[in-house]
C-alpha cells in the first residue's frame, strides 16, 4: 500500500519553490491529494499532501532531493507521514456543513480575533482557512483616521454544525456591541458569489435622511413629524398609520421645495462605491421605499439604479393634498416587490441582497438571501440575520467574499 505523506515548507517567498518541489515528486510518480498555500508579509507556508510510494531507502533518498532544491532558495521542509485511517477520516469530514464568518471593523485587533475564534470553538466550529479581505494598511496612517474611516475585514471559513444557532448568533452580536464590530455568519452555498439583485432602503439606508422628515421641516412642522417616524422605525407604530399622520401634516407644502431637498440629499458612505461596483458585476439594483417617488427617480438617475418603488405624493395645483396616489409601500409591500423582482429576473430569492434599517425592512431583509440590516435601530438589528454599523455600505461587498484587490471597493 502506497504511502501517505505530507510536506510542510516555509520561508521567504519567492518564485520556484512550487515547482522545484513538485518537479521531485513528479519524479517518484506522486499523486497530490491536497495542496494549499500562504503568503503573510513575504512568509510562505506551502503544505502538499501526496500518495506515493515509499519503500526501503526511497524515503530518505526522496526527502534528501526536497531538501537539496529547496535549500539554495533558503526554504525549510518538514515530513510528516499520515496514517490511511487519519486520512479516511480526514475525507469523510468533506461533506459538513461550511460557514463563512466575516469580522468587520475599522481596524482589527488580536483581541477582536481572540474573542471571536473563542466563540467559534465554544459552539464546535472548525477554522479550515482564514483571509484577509481588506488592503494592506501603511504604518503612516494615522490612527485616528483610521479609527473613523478605514476598512478591515478579516473572513474565515469554519466547518461544522452549531447545536444551537440561536446562542451562537447571540454570542456573535454580544461580541459586535462590546467590541463595536460587525460579525456577519451565513452558509457558505453556491448563492454567496451568485446573487443577481440588491433591493435597496432608501431613507436612512442608501441616503443620510429621512426625506419625510426634511419636508416636514418645510412645512413648518419637523418636530412633529419626526417623533411619528422615529416611533415607526423603531417599530412602536404601525407604519400606514404613522405613515398617514406624517402625510396629513404635509398638507399644503409647495411643490417647489421637493427640487432643493433633493438637490442637497447626502448619501450615506460607501453607497456610490457599491452601486457602482455591483454595476461592474452585472447587478441589478432596486429602491423599495416607504419614501417618496420624486426622490427615488433623483437618485435613480444620479447612481443608475435600476428599478424604483416608492409612494407617489399627490400634488393638486402645486400643493402637496397630504395624500399619495395608489398603493402604499410598506414593509409588507416591500417583500411583495422583492420576490416580483426576483420573479421578473429569473431568479431565486437566495440570489437577492436587501439592505434596510427600519422596522418596515425587517418583512424584505427575511425573505432575501441575505438581509442586512445597516446602521439600523436596536429592534432591527436584532431582528437581522446579518448587520454592518461600523462600516460603510461598501462592506457589503465583503459579505460576498470580494477582497480590495479586486478594485470594486
């Protein structure tokens, strides 16, 4: 029976070290059952796991070459044999569940790592790979700017089927709120590099604003209007009614304004990098808002937004009547919209991104495949599967597995 046999080599990486080994392998006639590598900081860690066969004075006659090729590139190799049962084992863990988890923050501590691969371990969760997903980070930035701008994202792939979910995602957000990070957990499926569709909030998600409450400020009763949508986002309200009391004290704005809110409309970070970016990968992008319409179509047209779903205000001789014509857009009619979409597309739900902060998001964030929750209020973001509070919208993209490299952030 054929040995099995791994290979460890470490050093400063450099070109030839694959090759020079492999080019002795070849020679005994090896087949490779598994090979990875790193590279941290110009450090290589290469491991080649190989059946071949060993006999008498081959093992040593076969380690002797390694070394010899390997040395002039000062590399270091250790042997170490495995033992068929080890190895049977090894293959039958192929088919447990995998789970990516994604830590998000604005800078990364050992700490955060600790804590979180704690939890990991605690819940029977075993580490397979570990990335960095983020850029490389220059010793001249400045702290500060860092703690309030950066980007860090660290993903590792962990195999394994939690006991209990539930405890294990409340550890997680435990983690996220005294260590002020994200932790995003989701299976690690065909869908996670396939979604097709990102249905957007728009109102406090993909803007700085809650437009009613702007217009509300117009008209001369922004206090009033503000606590009506504070209690709704927090789900105290239920959103038609509260959505009906705002509207009624609209009654008899000038149209005029809508232009100038627009106009000065601030988009929350990170949302022209990934609408942008989603646009390159061949996304299509939704609005599906409890908001308005007329500011909808701005953004539509100033980040090219696909589709818009949003209430349309009625405007009777340039004067807002405090009704909107058809259908109210609730968080009901969100999901409705959503699966539409998707139908429309020719696509799964698994295959569709909602993004939303409000309590009226919760109904869109369950039925995609995934739902995040951004920057979103207490009852949301626990509510949520997965969350982003410290980053910018961008980070979405790291939920997706794409790294900084690959120029989309």
């Amino acid at each position: 029976m054929n040995s099995i046999l791994l290979i460890n080599a470490s050093g400063v990486d450099k070109p030839g070290v694959t090759r020079a080994i492999t080019k002795v392998l070849a020679k005994h006639s090896a087949n490779i059952l598994d090979i990875g590598q790193a590279v941290i900081h110009d450090t290589l860690a290469l491991g080649i796991l190989v059946e071949i066969e060993l006999s008498g004075d081959t093992r040593a006659e076969l380690e002797s070459e390694i070394e010899q090729c390997t040395a002039p590139l000062g590399i270091q190799v250790r042997f170490q044999t495995i033992s068929h049962d080890n190895y049977a084992h090894w293959v039958e863990q192929q088919g447990k569940t995998r789970h990516i988890v994604t830590l998000l923050a604005r800078q990364i501590s050992a700490a955060q790592i600790a804590e979180l691969t704690a939890v990991t371990s605690l819940h029977g969760l075993n580490i397979d790979s570990i990335n960095r997903l983020s850029g490389r980070v220059g010793l001249d930035v400045v702290k500060g700017e860092a703690e309030n701008t950066g980007n860090a994202c660290v993903e590792f792939s962990v195999r394994g089927t939690p006991q209990n979910m539930a405890a294990l995602r409340a550890d997680f957000m435990d983690l996220s709120v005294r260590l002020n990070v994200d932790i995003a957990f989701q299976r690690d499926t065909v869908y996670r590099r396939n979604r097709r569709l990102v249905c957007f909030d728009m109102d406090s998600t993909l803007i700085d604003a809650e437009v009613i409450d702007e217009l509300a400020k117009a008209a001369g009763v922004g206090e009033k209007v503000s606590e009506i949508t504070e209690a709704a986002m927090r789900g105290e309200l239920d959103f038609k009614q509260s959505f009906a009391a705002r509207m009624a004290l609209l009654k008899g704005l000038d149209e005029s304004v809508l232009a100038g809110i627009a106009a000065n409309l601030r988009l929350n970070e990170g949302a022209e990098k990934l609408i942008s970016s989603l646009k390159k990968l061949g996304y299509k992008t939704a609005i599906l808002s409890g908001g308005f319409n007329y500011f909808g179509r701005y953004l539509q047209n100033k980040l090219g937004i696909d589709y818009v779903y949003a209430n349309e205000l009625d405007i009777v001789d340039g004067k807002v009547t405090g009704n909107v014509v058809g259908t109210v857009v609730d968080g009901q009619r969100k999901a409705e919209l959503l699966a539409m979409l998707a139908q429309q597309e020719g696509i799964a739900l698994e295959q569709v991104i909602a993004v939303g902060d409000g309590a009226n998001d919760l109904p869109m964030l369950s039925v995609a495949g995934l739902g995040v929750a951004f920057r979103a209020k207490p009852l949301v973001k626990a509510s949520a599967e997965h969350s982003i509070s410290t980053l910018g919208l961008d980070g979405i993209l790291y939920l997706l597995g794409f790294r900084e490299r690959d120029k989309l952030l």
